[in-house]
C-alpha cells in the first residue's frame, strides 16, 4: 500500500491529481508552515492567449501560522470579480457547462480556512471524475510528530498510516534520499509527472495550469488519460 503527503493547493495542476492517483492513501499536509507566493491559495489559468495568476485572498497569513489556521478573506467583490474572470475566460470552451457550475458552489462556499477551501476544490474534481480514494487531513490525525524533521515526520506518517511505501514528486530528490529513507523501514518513490499538450484558447500551448484549464476544455477520458501519464522511480 502506498502513501502520499502534500500540503492543500487551490485547484492544483495536473501532477497534482497524476499523485493522488498513483496512492492509496492521501494525506493533506495541513499543519505544516503556510507559505506566502506559493501554491497554496492561488493558481493560474488562460486569460484569452495569456497566463492570468488568480489568488484568494488570506487574512494576515503569516510564515508563522500553519496552513489549517490561516483564514479566508470573504470578501464578496473579490469572489464576484474572481468568478466573472473564470467566466469571461472560459465561457466558450466547450466544457464549460459542466465545469462552471462547480465552480460557482466551491467559490461561494465561504470555508472558514484555506486549507478547507483547497481541500474541497480538490475532491470536487475526484467526486467529478468519479474517483473514489482515501484521503485524509494530517490537521486531523494526531501525529504528534511536529518536532520532528523534514524527512522523519513524512517516515512517521507513513508507518502511523500502517504503510511502507511512500510517493513524492521528483522535485523532492533535492530534499529526500532513499537510502536513509529505506533505513526507517520505507519505501520512497519519486513521480514524474508528464503533462501532455491538449486544446486551449492559446495558439501556444501553456503547461502546469491549474487543473480548471484541463477539466473546461477536455472530457472525462481525456482528464484520465492526463491523470495517468506519470513515471515512478
């Protein structure tokens, strides 16, 4: 059985969901540092033929604060404003029907943290592709293992979830080495993610776009195909 841990992204790219589908089990890694300018609470999609950055806006988020305590900004203009740029982007591609309405509900949800914002707009697109998986918040299961490192709080994880084999991104070879890894009694495994080209409103195809990109202008198979495209090493 294999394991993944990653922090909660707003509407993440595709290696985002190729990871939770080469897992068993996923958990969301939410009380761990928020950090500013990252992942977390924004993500980009095509504005006509260009990249446009979209941010939901955070009360006073901090380095010091974790991920599950940093709150939304409700602001309603700012969803309103949000709202009519995904619309005006994507009205006319051809799932946006299917796509928007979805949107719409996540966006005016009103989740009291970004965590619970980004967790949601993540399983709305497993609920949407029909995936069924395990997923998890670390905020939730008592690890009790903060004062630990890097390395040994994902071990920990891992071997307190009953599994021996854990799944990282490969930008995590950089950080994790899988002799010491293998030392503790797990696995670690690093994915590639490969992210194939597909129709977009550009002429020039713009890759790692939040997953929003993907789900207006393919079908369902087309998304699985996408979500399967990955190397393990």
């Amino acid at each position: 059985m294999t394991v993944a841990i990653m922090q909660p992204y707003i509407f993440p790219y595709v290696g985002y969901f190729q990871l939770i589908m080469a897992v068993d089990k996923f958990i969301f890694y939410d009380d761990v540092d928020f950090i500013k300018r990252g992942w977390i609470n924004r993500n980009r999609i095509l504005l006509g033929e260009n990249e446009y950055l979209f941010t939901i806006p955070c009360v006073k988020p901090t380095y010091k604060k974790k991920i599950c305590n940093i709150k939304v900004n409700h602001d309603c203009t700012d969803t309103e404003k949000l709202l009519k740029t995904l619309y005006h982007a994507y009205s006319k591609a051809p799932f946006f029907k299917d796509v928007y309405p979805l949107l719409e509900e996540q966006f005016t949800n009103y989740s009291q943290s970004i965590s619970t914002l980004a967790v949601q707009s993540i399983k709305m697109v497993i609920d949407y592709l029909g995936i069924e998986k395990d997923f998890k918040l670390s905020s939730e299961q008592h690890y009790c293992n903060n004062h630990l490192n890097k390395a040994d709080r994902l071990i920990d994880i891992t071997k307190k979830e009953g599994e021996v084999i854990y799944i990282n991104p490969k930008g995590g070879e950089a950080l994790y080495d899988k002799p010491y890894f293998d030392a503790q009694g797990v696995e670690l495994i690093f994915l590639q993610s490969v992210l194939p080209k597909y129709s977009q409103s550009s002429p020039h195809f713009v890759a790692g776009l939040s997953i929003i990109d993907v789900l207006m202008n393919c079908d369902k198979e087309q998304v699985f195909n996408m979500l399967d495209n990955y190397q393990l090493r």
